[in-house]
C-alpha cells in the first residue's frame, strides 16, 4: 500500500480516530511508510488520519532528520497530566505552509504502545510534549488552528479558503471519493485493525 498525506479540509482528518487492537505485518509497514512520508515531507510528526487511516497511531522526531533524534511510532496514545502553559509557532503537514502561534500545556504525561506492545508511560516535556499534543488532536479530529483565537485564524484564513478550492477541484475532478465511498473505506480500516 502507498500512503500519502491528505490535505484540509479531507474529511478524515474530522474523523475520531478508533483504538488499535491489532497489529500485524502491515500495520508495521504502515507505520514505517508514515515515518517516511513524514521525513520526505520536512515533518516532525505524523498522525494515521493524515495518511487517510481512522486508527489511533502517529510517528514522531522531534529533530526532523533521518537518522537522528529518537523516532517514537505510539498506538493508542493518551495524554493527560498538563501542567503549565507555553505558546509557540506550529505548522502542519495536511495544510503545508500555513503556521500560527497555538498555546498548550508544556508538560504532560504520554501514555500508550509501542508496535511490539510495550507501554509507553512518560513524562514528556518542551518541543516533543508540543509534537505529541499536535499529533493526539489529529487522531481526535482536531487541527491546529482549533486551538487559535479568532484574530489569529483570520490571519490564515485566506490560505485554508485556498485548501478548500483545491479540495473541491479535486473532488469535482474525482481525484478525491465522495462522503460515502470515504466512509465506506474508513470503515473497512476500523473493521480491520479496531
């Protein structure tokens, strides 16, 4: 299978994303091919509902690079445990080119598994907590610029209104499914892997 990013307003990226209860040889190359797409892609972070998959897992680097940094692949992640407040600049690979300034808690506590079924239990803190935080929203359904005031959304507006004219072209063009043929394969993946 060949992945590719998705970009707003695509449907999945709206969709809550269901838990994992099973994970095979596939699932494995999915999460690989995520890391990829991610690195190709200049990211430090990538949430299965961006690669158009309604599952509960997202890879992360928080150096960007290949080869470098720790590379994180959690399933079923959950965070809690904020504590603190810290604003800070965040983009996002499903509307490229698009930033904004989003405040988050500056610590919580990261739970979930790893692709051989260890549990993931930490504290997580600074630019990772921040990655981690962008990628839960994602599996949940929620993009960044959720998270901004008024003022600042109006800020980007214009560049989503673009998203949305290309999305629509793509669509009217058939290069995009429509609602139901979408909801038909997300649910094919949840029967699948939930």
């Amino acid at each position: 299978m060949t992945l590719s990013i998705i970009h707003y307003p695509h449907p999945t990226l709206q969709h809550r994303s269901r838990p994992i209860v099973r994970v095979d040889a596939k699932l494995r190359g999915m999460a690989a091919e995520m890391l990829e797409l991610m690195y190709d892609n200049e990211g430090v972070g990538l949430a299965a509902n961006q690669v158009d998959l309604p599952i509960r897992m997202f890879v992360a680097n928080p150096s960007g690079e290949r080869g470098e940094g720790e590379e994180w692949i959690v399933i079923n992640p959950v965070i809690d445990r904020p504590k603190g407040s810290e604003s800070g600049q965040e983009g996002c690979l499903s509307v490229p080119g698009v930033y904004a300034q989003v405040k988050r808690p500056k610590t919580v506590r990261l739970q979930g598994y790893d692709l051989q079924g260890n549990e993931i239990n930490v504290e997580l803190d600074g630019f990772l907590a921040r990655v981690v935080q962008h990628e839960v929203d994602h599996l949940d359904g929620v993009m960044f610029f959720d998270r901004i005031g008024i003022e600042a959304k109006r800020d980007i507006e214009h560049a989503l209104a673009e998203f949305e004219t290309t999305f629509e072209s793509l669509r009217n063009t058939g290069s995009i499914p429509d609602d139901a043929e979408l909801a038909r394969r997300l649910a094919e993946w949840e029967k699948a892997y939930t």
